[in-house]
C-alpha cells in the first residue's frame, strides 16, 4: 500500500481532510498507564477462608475451622485476597485444640 501511514494533512483514504483543516486528536486519548504491571487486583475474599474463620471461632468445631481456613489459604494466595484471614483462623482454630486438650487433660486427672 503506497502512501501508508497518510502524510500530514491527508485523511486516510489519501485526500484532504473535510473542511481543509488538519485533524486532531480527541481529548483524553493520550496518558492511560500501559496494562500487566504490577500485581492482580483483589478479587474478594474467598468463601472457605470465611467459612473457616467463622468455624475456628467456635470452641466446638475448630479442627475443621482449621481444614477449610488451610484449604482456603491456596486459594487467597491466588487471589491475592484473605490470606491474613486464613492465617489468623489457623492460628486461633489450632490455639483453641491446645485449650480444649489442656482442659480434658486437666479434668481427668
């Protein structure tokens, strides 16, 4: 294709623009950040991490506060979101099996 990109003052298709003043750019074009730098955007918390916050919580079932809260972890480690939630559940669902065997140690003796 001779003649591309058009030269100053020709419209694409090789003539004069309209009106025969030069074209311009449109406003706010220019100055957009280029894409794929830096990390992904947070997509949400995800529902296990919740599920095993709210279960290690509870003095009664937190072995599987634990199991969802560490299945859960991989998942917000993708996504980049509730992986300070997971942890935390880990930890306080692991704290309160140490109560719960000091205890019934504790009474059994």
């Amino acid at each position: 294709m001779a003649g591309y990109p058009p030269q100053q003052g020709q419209n694409q298709y090789g003539g004069q623009p309209q009106g025969g003043y030069p074209q311009q750019q449109p406003y706010g074009q220019p100055g957009y950040p280029p894409q794929g730098y830096g990390p992904p955007p947070a997509q949400g918390t995800p529902g296990l991490v919740i599920a095993g916050a709210i279960l290690a919580l509870v003095p009664i079932c937190p072995l599987i506060g634990v199991i969802l809260a560490a299945v859960g972890l991989g998942e917000a480690k993708r996504r980049n979101a509730g992986v300070g939630l997971a942890k935390a559940s880990i930890i306080v669902g692991i704290i309160w099996i140490l109560l719960s065997i000091g205890l019934n140690i504790a009474v059994r003796m």
